[in-house]
C-alpha cells in the first residue's frame, strides 16, 4: 500500500472508531438512571473514561514505538468492541463503570493511528496527515449521536425486534439501550477488520527518517511533564495551557450536565440529545472544515481566541433559560462555533510560542492537559448539576469568560 493509502486506511479506521465512541456519548445519563445514579454518578461515568485514557495513552504510544503501530491499534480495537459489548449488556452500575473504564484503557487506537501518520509522512506533510485524524474526530462525533438516536427510534427497535430471534428480540425490547451499545461494538470490530486487512506495519512502509518530528507524548504523573509546564520560563505559554484547561473543563463539563439538562429539566429522550449531539458536531465540522482559516486570514488567531472564548462563554450562559429543543439548539450551536474558534486557534499559539527545539514537547503537553481538562469537566458538572440544575453552565460561563480575559492580556505578549 502506497503512503496515500495508508492515510487513507488510517481515517477510516479512527472514524469508525470514533462513531461508535459517538454513539454511546448521549446515552449514559439514560442508561445510569435505570440503576439510580446521581448526576455526580454520571458525570463520574464520563470522567472515568478519561481518566483511564489519560493514564494508559502514553504507555499504549511508548509500546507502538517498540512493537509496532498495527498491533496496538488491533489490540485497541478489539478492545473497544468488547467495552461496548460489556456496556450492552450492564446489569449494575459497577458493570457499567467496568464498561467505561474498560473502553478508556483501550482507548490507545488514537495515539497508534497519530504515531503512524507521523511514520508514513515527511515533516512538510505532517500537518496535513494530522489534520484527517482531526477531521475523522468532528465526523465521529457529528454521525456517531445521530446514529443512535435513530437505533432509538420506536419504529427502528419494532423493526428488529420482529426479525431477530425470539431470545435477542426479548433482550433488546427490555433493554432498548443495549442497541446502540451493540452497534458500537460491531462498529469496533470493523475497525479491527480494517487494520487487519488494511493496514501494513508502518515501519515497512520506508522513505520517512526515524527521527522525523512527532508529538512527545506527555505523561502528567513524570516530573518532565510538570517540570516543562510549570518552569518560570514558560511566561505566555503556561498562560495559554490554563486557558486551554479552563477551555477543556467548561466543554466537557457539557458531556455530563447536558444530557441531564435535556432529561431532567426538559423532559426530552436520548434520541432527542443525540439530535443536539449532531447539530454541534456538525457547526463543528463546518467551522473548522471550511472557515477556520479565512477567519485566521482577516482577524488572525488572538482575536479569535478572545472571540471563541466569549461565543462559549454566552452559549453556555443562556442554556438554563432554553423551554424548548429549537431554543436549546441555538444556544449550543453558539457554544460549537465558539469551541470551533478557540480550539484549534489555541493550538496553534501553543506550537508558535514554543522554541522550535520543544515543540514537538509543547503539544505533547497540550494533549496532556486537554485530558485533564476532560476529566475535571464532567464530574464537576455531574457535581454541580445535583446541587442545581443552572449552577455548571453559570459556573463555566465564569470560567470562559477568565479565560477570555487570560486571552486579552495576552495579545501583546504573544509571538504570532
């Protein structure tokens, strides 16, 4: 397989991965409640994924150095199939914790697939090899939501219960979540089949330098890690990674107090949250896909940032004072293209204010405190949205609007 093969293979494989991460997302909060669960629960649920993801992605990129990118990617895959399998079937909330857990753990295909971009492209390339894993998370998480709203469809679960056997089609109509769960599973173990099939060993590929710059992958237990982001020379940069935590704990905070917004104070169903789900993922892909950079052209990154910011800030202020779908919608289409905005603008700064001997050091550190970010936000606003149902989008807004303000203050300090 040539290299534009390669790439090619590698976006399949990370879309139908990332579709059935997608599917499961809107689902928790219903699937939890069946067992009695908090909001702190839920939002621990989501939280644990992260977590576990944070902790094992480092080790799952140092294997893929040693082994090989295929054999992580098909251990992770077939891993992942077997998370969703086991959350299908939970019976408890301990069972579905194990689910979550277990699908954090395996959740080493993303690492593998970036490592094995970086094997097969030269320096000048990379970017853009990177930029198909981007665009395969935006489409995951767009397609993903919708896909199992529509397995939730009375008319869908009718359908199947009359045509599987007599054991299954009881099965599903007593647990009609287990669908969605099933269908993420297949979806995983047709990622497993694409690397089997699909996917040589990178390192055989030939043509690119050992030594070709890649991402560091950052562990937030190693003293290197804190070290770099903490150091007294980082000046604008360790200001951008707290903007970028602040950034990732109001956003994933979403994972978790929004489906129970929708549920609790709404009253709608997880077909419906998967519709919201869709909508933001597809401002996302629209934004970042086509007007990204014109927008970077006229009013370049820091305006953005500050802009971005501010969009989030307000999106995530007027949802406590939605009464319906429609106004729901606008309000979370205002905090998509506000993520859209400051997130890939953020990234941007964190490579250009890096000395160019780190940077491959710097977004490792970025990823790296995204991922706390991710573990903080939805058990914080699980937390919250027990205490009061308005309390995690007003507290967010406080927070986005810090790090608007962090943004402004940096405008004239910044390389770029």
């Amino acid at each position: 397989m040539n290299k534009k093969g390669a790439l090619g293979a590698v976006f399949l494989v990370v879309l139908v991965d990332l579709l059935g991460f997608g599917i499961v997302l809107p689902l928790l909060p219903y699937t939890a409640s069946r067992f009695d669960a908090t909001p702190l629960t839920v939002g621990l649920l989501y939280s644990i994924y992260s977590l576990s993801q944070l902790v094992c992605s480092p080790l799952w990129g140092n294997w893929s150095d040693k082994i090989g990118r295929r054999p992580i990617m098909l251990v992770s895959t077939a891993g992942a199939a077997g998370s969703y399998l086991l959350f299908a079937f939970s019976h408890s909330l301990p069972m579905l914790f194990a689910s979550r857990l277990f699908a954090g753990v395996m959740g080493g295909n993303i690492s593998a697939a970036q490592a094995y971009v970086a094997d097969v492209t030269e320096p000048a390339e990379r970017a853009k090899g990177m930029g198909l894993i981007g665009a395969a998370f935006g489409i995951g998480f767009a397609l993903g939501p919708a896909l199992s709203g529509f397995l939730l469809l009375p008319f869908v679960q009718q359908t199947l219960i009359r045509i599987l056997p007599a054991q299954a089609s009881q099965f599903v109509a007593e647990n009609p979540y287990s669908l969605p769960g099933l269908a993420a599973a297949l979806l995983s173990l047709c990622s497993f089949l694409m690397v089997a099939w699909m996917l040589p060993e990178s390192r055989g590929l030939g043509g690119v330098r050992e030594d070709a710059a890649r991402i560091k992958k950052a562990s937030v237990f190693s003293g290197e890690f804190w070290t770099s982001v903490l150091a007294k020379n980082t000046g604008a940069l360790g200001m951008l990674y707290l903007c970028l935590l602040i950034l990732m704990i109001g956003h994933s905070s979403l994972y978790s107090s929004f489906p129970l917004f929708c549920k609790q104070v709404l009253g709608l169903d997880a077909h419906a949250v998967g519709m919201q789900f869709l909508l933001l993922g597809i401002v996302t892909v629209f934004v970042q896909g086509g007007m990204i950079r014109p927008l970077v052209d006229r009013f370049g990154e820091k305006k953005l940032l500050v802009a971005g910011n501010i969009l989030t800030a307000l999106g995530l202020f007027l949802i406590p004072s939605a009464r319906s779908a429609g106004s729901l919608t606008a309000y979370l289409c205002l905090i998509g293209v506000g993520a859209s905005l400051n997130g890939p603008t953020l990234t941007s700064l964190v490579s250009k204010e890096a000395l160019p001997e780190h940077v491959g050091l710097a977004m490792g550190n970025s990823q790296a405190v995204s991922a706390m970010g991710r573990v903080i936000g939805p058990a914080l606003g699980g937390y919250l949205f027990g205490l009061k149902p308005q309390a995690p989008f007003l507290l967010m807004t406080l927070f986005l609007v810090g790090a608007a303000g962090i943004a402004c203050t940096l405008k004239g300090r910044l390389n770029s």
